[in-house]
C-alpha cells in the first residue's frame, strides 16, 4: 500500500487494493477497532459520503472527510500509522461523529461503529484530554453530577451567563450554552389525562435534560399523557454512556449501559421514551456496546427494541391537535436523530399539530451544528466553523424558534444565536407543543 502524506493531502485517497485482512497480520490485534475489520472492508472508496461530511466541507481536507477517516483506519490496522501519529490524532479527533456519512453512504459502512472503536483503540496510547475527562467523571457519578447540575442550574438562573457570554473563547462560549439551557417559552402546567391506552412509557431522564431542561422533561410527560401514554418512572437509571463511548471509554460506556437495562427491565414500562437524540441512537445500539457479553447481550438487545424518541411516540398517536401558535418556526434536525436513528418526519408531525405555526424550511437542516457532546469545548475551531454555517442558515429564514430535539444541540445553537445577537431561540418541538396544549387549557 503506498501511504498517502497524512497532512496536507487535498486529493482523492489512494484507495488499497488489497482488503487489510487478505493475508496481512493485524498490527492491533484484540484492539476494539480489529473486531470493526468487515466494517472498514465495507468501504468502496467511492466517495459518495464526502458532500455530507461538515468537517470535509469546511476544511476541504481529504483527511477530515470520512472515506480519508476510513483509509487511516486501515492503515492503523496494517500498521503502517502508529496510534500515537499525531496527525491520526488530529484528523480522527476533529470527526463530530454526526454519522452523516452513514445515512450518504451506499455500501452501508457503520461508520459510528468504527469511529467509537477507532477513538477506544487510540486512547489506549494517549491520554483522553483534561477537560474531556472530568467531564466523562463528572456524568459517570450520581453524586457529583447532581452536584454539577444544582450549580449549573443556580448559575444559570441569574443574569451572569448572559453578561459573560459576550467575552471572547471558550469561557464565553460556555456560558452562552449555559444562557442557553431550559425553555423559551413560559407557561403553566395544566391538568392531563391518566393516559395508558397506548402502553406505559418510562422516560430516559438524561443528565442535561434533567439537569437544565427539568421543564423540557415535565412537558414530554404530559404530552406523552394527553396522546395516550400512562408514565411511569424507572428508578435507578443513569447516564446513558454516549459521551463515555464516543470519548473512547468504553468500559464506562458498558458499565452505564448495564444499569439502564436493570432500571428499565424493572419499571415494567412497555416502551422508553426519549427526547435526547444523542441518548436514544446510543440506547438503540445497546445491543452492540454489549455484543461481546453472553449475560447481558439479549437483554441489552430486549431493552434497545424498546427505546423511542418522543417524537415517534408522539407521531404514532397523531399527535392529538393543540391550540393556535401563531410563531414562525424553523426545524433543525438533530445528527443522531436523523442519521444515528434515521428519524425524519416524526418531528415536523409533532410541529404540525400546532396549528396556526408556520413552519420555514431550514438550508442544510441535516447538517451536523458542531456540538457533537463534548467536541464543541475539546475542537472548538472546527466547531465554530460548523456552527458558523449553521447561524447563517437560520438567519435566512427569519424563524422565531429554531426546533431541535437534543440538549447538546439546543444549547449550541442557542449560544450561537445569543453571541451573533439574533432574536431568534432555539427550543426543542415538545416544548412547542406542550405550550399549544397548555393554551387549549386556558
Ligand atoms: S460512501 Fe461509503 S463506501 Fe463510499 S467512500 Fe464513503 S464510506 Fe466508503
Ligand atoms: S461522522 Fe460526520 S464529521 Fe465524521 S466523517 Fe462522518 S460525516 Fe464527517
């Protein structure tokens, strides 16, 4: 195989005519990106996913597309680049992980599989990033994270993170996402019916979503209700582990994994509903975090089978009809939503049961915003170029509300939207919905 100059490498890769695996020894065996071998093998160097890819289009940089991800995969495996190559670390670290290649790609190359295995291996021989591991700490640990929660959400409840969003870096930056956090949109609760005809649903609580979305989580409660659904807690449940599998923690990842499955198997519920996009395409693929593991492998697969994002729940009932919103509304698909669960049109039925809500076609709505979890404060400059495309786009359509259904993205957007000084929010569509059901009350 001739190895390509890693950086600067602007052309087309030289695709390897010989699979990694006709002969050659593995030079990673055991390593989680060896068992993602028939994946890498899937790829046709066709290039059909290079268009979908932010990172390749905002830095028109063969290495940072995914086809250029996927030949540096390979070329780990035959050890012709060292885990440790700096420019392996750089290229594979700025991949958002938005998985648009995955929807593009007409082979059917799992590219999430490989990325997750591909960071877990490299992490083997470098240090995950200071920042990125107190943060996986952090979400890893009951204790600490309600400690992080309840000073994030006092923070957040006084003026300081929007005075402060408007200095420079990151700090800024994290303080608009900080701004950013909860609903626009005030209202009252209102009364909702038992529900239950459609089946139990026990909500995927989330870290972000709980902890600076509490009313985002009330009001999918009671919509969930009002279409059918009786909700019931499931005790117990933790950090779904999707930021812990995409920062190459898998152990960590797994070990979450299992505590969702006991506290769901337990709750009894018949479905689980979700309304992270980022936690739900990380329940779903439960079943291959544990494909290794005999005692938890069926389980993980029973559990997965059952998760939804709110918006298929939503969609499957109707969803019932609220009261007039007249609001110009503009919907941003969440990365894994769209191509991690391949959910598209649940989301606009949620927004079309708002009646009088004028909903404006979003450009490049299926493109990553740049938050990806953590990979906004570890990759900030690839991220504000992502980002920078995303505000550009949304100030086209001179929408009130941008909707999407993922707290990483929310609180990305929103903060772009604050620091540009736009007017418009970002909110998620059940929040939408819930105040067109709350002004049916009044
Ligand atoms: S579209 Fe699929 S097969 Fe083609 S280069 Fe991209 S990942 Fe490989
Ligand atoms: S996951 Fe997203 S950023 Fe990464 S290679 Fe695929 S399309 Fe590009």
């Amino acid at each position: 195989m001739t190895l390509l100059p890693l950086d600067g490498m602007r052309g087309l890769v030289e695709p390897d005519p010989v699979p990694a695996d006709a002969g050659r020894p593995c030079a990673l065996p055991g390593s989680p990106l060896a068992g993602e071998l028939p994946g890498i093998n899937a790829c046709v160097h066709c290039g059909f996913c290079l268009q979908a890819c932010p990172t390749y289009l905002a830095l028109e940089d063969e290495n940072d597309s995914p086809r250029g991800r996927i030949f540096l995969m390979r070329s780990l495996l035959e050890g012709t680049v060292a885990p440790d190559d700096a420019s392996m670390q750089t290229h594979i670290g700025r991949c958002l992980g938005c998985r648009a290649c995955e929807t593009a790609c007409p082979s059917g190359v799992p590219y999430g599989h490989l990325l997750e295995a591909t960071i877990a291996t490299l992490s083997q021989s470098r240090r995950i990033p200071f920042i990125a591991r107190l943060i996986l700490a952090v979400f890893a640990n009951r204790i600490l994270l309600s400690i992080a929660m309840f000073g994030s959400r006092l923070v957040a409840a006084t003026p300081l993170p929007t005075l402060l969003s408007r200095i420079g870096g990151r700090s800024g930056f994290a303080m608009a996402m900080l701004a950013s956090a909860g609903s626009p949109l005030e209202r009252d609760p209102y009364s909702t019916p038992v529900g239950g005809e459609r089946g139990k649903a026990a909500l995927l609580e989330g870290c972000v979503m709980e902890g600076l979305f509490t009313d985002t989580n009330r009001a999918t409660e009671r919509v969930l209700r009002v279409n059918g659904y009786a909700t019931i807690p499931a005790k117990g449940q933790r950090c779904c582990g999707a930021l812990h599998a995409h920062a190459g923690d898998l152990e960590k990842a797994r070990m979450l994994a299992r505590g969702n499955i006991e506290a769901f198997e337990r709750s009894g519920a018949d479905v689980i509903a979700v309304n992270s996009a980022g936690c739900g395409a990380m329940m779903k693929d439960y079943e291959h975090l544990l494909k290794d593991d005999p005692n938890w492998r069926e389980r993980a697969a029973a559990v997965a089978g059952r998760v939804r994002d709110v918006s298929e729940l939503l969609a499957a009932a109707g969803p019932v009809p609220g009261a007039a919103l007249p609001l110009r509304v503009s919907y941003d698909a969440p990365c894994h939503l769209l191509h991690g669960q391949r959910v598209s049109l649940p989301p606009l039925a949620v927004l079309a049961a708002i009646p009088q809500l004028e909903l404006v076609p979003l450009r490049d709505s299926d493109q990553c915003c740049g938050s990806a979890g953590i990979f906004n404060l570890i990759e900030p400059e690839t991220s504000d170029l992502v980002l920078s495309a995303k505000l550009a786009n949304i100030a086209e359509t001179g929408a009130q509300f941008i909707a999407t259904g993922n707290p990483g993205c929310l609180m990305q957007i929103g903060a772009g939207l604050l620091r540009s000084r736009s007017r418009t929010r970002a909110i998620h569509p059940v929040d939408l919905l819930d105040a067109s059901y709350a002004m049916a009350k009044q």
